[in-house]
C-alpha cells in the first residue's frame, strides 16, 4: 500500500481549486471581444485547459496565466487592487 504523504501529487489541479477567490492579472482575450474587471471572482471547476469563473452570471473558462489568487486585503476590500493586478 502507498502512504499517501509518498504520492506524487504534482499537476492535480494547482493552486487554482473550486471556492478559491481569484483575481484576473490583465484584460482576457477572447475570440469575441476581450474581459476586464477589477471584479473578484470564485473558480467553478478546474479543467486541463484552465479554470472556470463566474463573470456577469455567465461561465468563462481562463487559462492559470490569466488569473492569481486575490490577496487578502483584496477580499477585504471586494475588489482588485491596482497595484496587485500586473
């Protein structure tokens, strides 16, 4: 049997796990327009591909580049810090 402090848990969903309260770094491109807000938002799901945030009522997937984990003073305040956003 493996002791489970042996396992090697490495790319099993990063620092970016549902309920997480995240930060986008920049505005975020997509095919149709791009996304910027100095809005918090919650990861939904983690996916190979990136995460899924809740923007507006409406789902988007973001790659982990595109996003941080927000501060504490952020989630204090409710909103992105200026400084902490590049």
């Amino acid at each position: 049997m493996t002791n489970i402090s042996n396992q090697n848990t490495a790319d099993k969903g990063g620092k970016f796990v549902p309920g997480c309260i995240v930060a986008l770094k920049s505005a975020v491109e997509f095919v149709d327009g791009s996304y910027d807000s100095d809005d918090l938002f919650v990861v939904l799901r983690n996916h190979h591909c990136g995460v899924t945030i809740i923007a507006n009522g409406v789902p988007l997937t973001v790659a982990n580049a595109d996003i941080r984990l927000a501060t504490d003073a952020e989630r204090a305040a409710g909103t992105r810090s200026a400084q902490e956003s590049s």
